[in-house]
C-alpha cells in the first residue's frame, strides 16, 4: 500500500514539475537500477528533496535533520521518506542506519553539504558522506540541481516560477576507512558535483 501511494505521488509531482517547473533531467541512465547506491547533490533550495523524488525513477531516502521529524503536516512524510541527523554531527546511529539501508539495496540522496548554500555556491562536503560511502562501499553518483534557488530561494514561503533542471553524472567507486582517505572521499564528491556545472547541457 505505502509503494502505491508512494509512486501515485510520485506521479502526480512529476506532473506539476513538469507543467509548471518545465522539468528536465539529463543523466538518468547514470543511476543504477538497483542496489545500494548514495546520490549526492549540491543544496540550494528546500524545493530539491522533492525534485529529486521525481526526478529519479527509484524510491528515494534522504538523511534529513531531526527537527523536522516533529514538524506539523511534513513530519509524516519525513518520517516514512528519512534517516535522522544532528545538526553538524555525523551521528554513530545515523552512519549505521544508512550503510545498513545501503546493503538492503536501497537508494539514498544525500546532500554533502549538509544545508542550504544562500548563494547557491559550492560549501565544503561534511564528513558523514565520506564515511558512509567508505564504510558501505556504495557507489556514489553526483548530481546538479539547478533553478530550485529559484523557485524557492532561502527565506522565501511561496514557490517561484522557474525552470528546473537536474543533472546525474557517472558513479563513483569509492571505499577506505582510512581517515585521510575518507576527506579525500569528501572532496572526490565535491569534485564530482562541480564537473557537472561545468559540463551541464544546459
């Protein structure tokens, strides 16, 4: 029942994207189809979970922070769609609930930046991705979302018209437990996200 409901959403969204946001993905074909992969996008608008919901064909799990577990109307959807996390923390129980996630197959979206940039430039990769991606061993592929600042930029309550556009690039292999490696495994990310607005087809 909840997949049901979960891609009878998902289609409903990507209508609205569609029409209203002029949606356009490139990429896609770099995601793979099944088992554990992190998909690992800049952050620029609240707007970008959902646009990532559609924008991907799979079922998505974001690693969203605790706070907005307990708010009004979104928190069920946070709490069935989200992993929780400490703000600034890369929480032991967080990190285990997600390479766990992971090696049952699943997809997960996650933003290394760890919040919003104001100015839609790039911030540096928090720690948690690294580890998570070192210690699963999960391929990672970086994404680009582009015209979500847009369409709600920070402090803003009413959507923009804009368009919207996302882009997936090819996966990365990456795994160590090394620490050193792991802040390599950071900014390899990082990296990976920004050949993509360099190389974006739009």
């Amino acid at each position: 029942m909840l997949t049901f409901l979960y891609f009878f959403m998902r289609a409903i969204l990507y209508t609205i994207f569609k029409v209203f946001f002029l949606l356009r993905v490139y990429g896609l074909e770099n995601v793979p189809d099944k088992g554990g992969v992190i998909v690992a996008a800049n952050h620029v608008s609240y707007f970008d979970p959902p646009v990532f919901g559609v924008a991907l064909k799979r079922k998505a799990t974001y690693i969203a922070k605790r706070y907005l577990f307990s708010v009004p109307i979104i928190s069920p959807i946070v709490n069935f769609y989200c992993i929780s996390v400490d703000e600034g923390k890369a929480q032991a129980s967080t990190i285990k609930e997600s390479v766990k996630r992971l090696k049952k197959g699943e997809l997960i979206v996650m933003f290394p930046e760890g919040k919003r940039s104001e100015d839609g430039s790039f911030l540096d990769a928090k720690r948690g991705i690294g580890l998570i991606a070192a210690i699963s061993g999960a391929p990672v592929v970086p994404a680009l979302v582009d015209g979500t600042q847009k369409v709600l930029p920070v402090g803003a309550k009413v959507p923009r018209l804009a368009k919207i556009k996302v882009s997936f690039g090819k996966p990365l292999t990456l795994r160590s437990r090394d620490k050193d490696l792991q802040e390599k495994i950071c900014n390899d990310i990082m990296n990976g996200i920004k050949e993509l607005k360099k190389s974006s087809p739009w």
